[in-house]
C-alpha cells in the first residue's frame, strides 16, 4: 500500500503584508495631507501664501476670503445725532411687592423662633388675615393667617424714592393680602397701586 503522501505548505504571506504596509504608509500619508490642508485652509498663513505664489491653486487649498476688520469710528458724527430730548419730569418705577419688598408666609407654617429671631435682628413684621379664593369641604371662603416682613429700610427707601418717581406696586400674591400689604405700606410712604 503505497499512499502518495501530500505536505501542505502554505504560501509564503509576505506579498499580502508589504501590500497592506505600503496601504499604511498611503493612509497615513493621506491624513498628514489632510492635517496639513485644514490647517493652511484654516489660518492663511506664510505656507499657504508661498504655496499660493507658486501656482498651487487646488480646490483644498483655496480658503474663504480673509476677513477685512474696518475701525468704526470711536465717536459718532455731530450731526447724525438725534435732537436733544427735554429732560424727564418724574420716572415711572415699577416694585415687585412678593419676596421683594416684603416676604409673607402662612403663619401656621412659620416657626416661632424665626419669627423671634427676626424682630430680635431688627426687622419689622406684621401679622394679615386675608380671604383666599379657595373654599373647604362646607364651600365657605378659606381665611389665610399670614406674617408679612417688611424688607429693612423699606419705608425710608419708598420715602425716597417718591420724591423723584411715581412707584408702582406689583403683585401675584392674592389680591385680599396684596391689598392689605399695599394699604399698611401706603400709610407711612406714597405708593400707587
């Protein structure tokens, strides 16, 4: 029994690696082309400049026009100035009444010791009842039990500000409490509502 013996030798790898080494060498060269075009692209620089005299005009290395900076003139011209408008006579300001001027909250929910700590510091306060349009469970109108701080040197700030300005009060609390706060405020400095 003679049996022809077959030995498989593989075939030799190394035009397959100096194939895929020289298609390295190609990508990487193609990525330092494209490093090196965004950045002449990107900052006209002396390079693209010197490349640009030679006669190299590819679409890569074309770049957008630099940008001409113009200095504005520091002072506008006399005579394209609008007239001279009179001087107001009273401003107008606006106050937001809520966690501005004053802060309210619901007494039952306000620990003594704040409240102590408060008037101790010097703070004035002072304690609201106000109707909320909200009802209970028998469909009779919720009263709100509320202790309003006034922020310091409220009045003397309203006092002030009055003699110049008509001052506005503005609010999104409820209307019952608002009225009240802008009555006991209105009562030592001149406030519209």
């Amino acid at each position: 029994m003679a049996a022809a013996t077959e030995v498989y030798s593989p075939t030799p790898a190394a035009p397959h690696r100096e194939q895929a080494a020289w298609w390295a060498v190609v990508g990487w060269l193609g990525l330092l082309l494209q490093v090196l075009l965004r950045v002449i692209r990107g900052a006209p620089s002396s390079l693209a400049k010197l490349l640009r005299s030679l006669g190299l005009r590819h679409p890569l290395l074309s770049a957008a026009p630099a940008v001409a900076f113009v200095q504005l003139p520091s002072k506008a011209p006399a005579d394209d100035l609008p007239p001279l408008s009179p001087p107001p006579g009273r401003l107008t300001v606006v106050l937001d009444l809520d966690e501005t001027l004053v802060c309210a909250y619901e007494s039952s929910s306000l620990p003594a010791t704040v409240r102590t700590q408060a008037v101790e510091a010097g703070l004035h306060c002072f304690d609201m009842e106000g109707i909320s349009s909200d009802k209970d469970a028998k469909g009779r109108q919720r009263v709100n039990h509320v202790t309003v701080f006034e922020r310091p040197g409220l009045h003397e700030f309203l006092q002030k500000t009055s003699e110049f300005a008509d001052l506005i009060l503005f609010t999104a609390g409820l209307e019952g409490l608002s009225c009240r706060t802008f009555i006991l405020l209105s009562i030592k400095s001149p406030v519209s509502n």
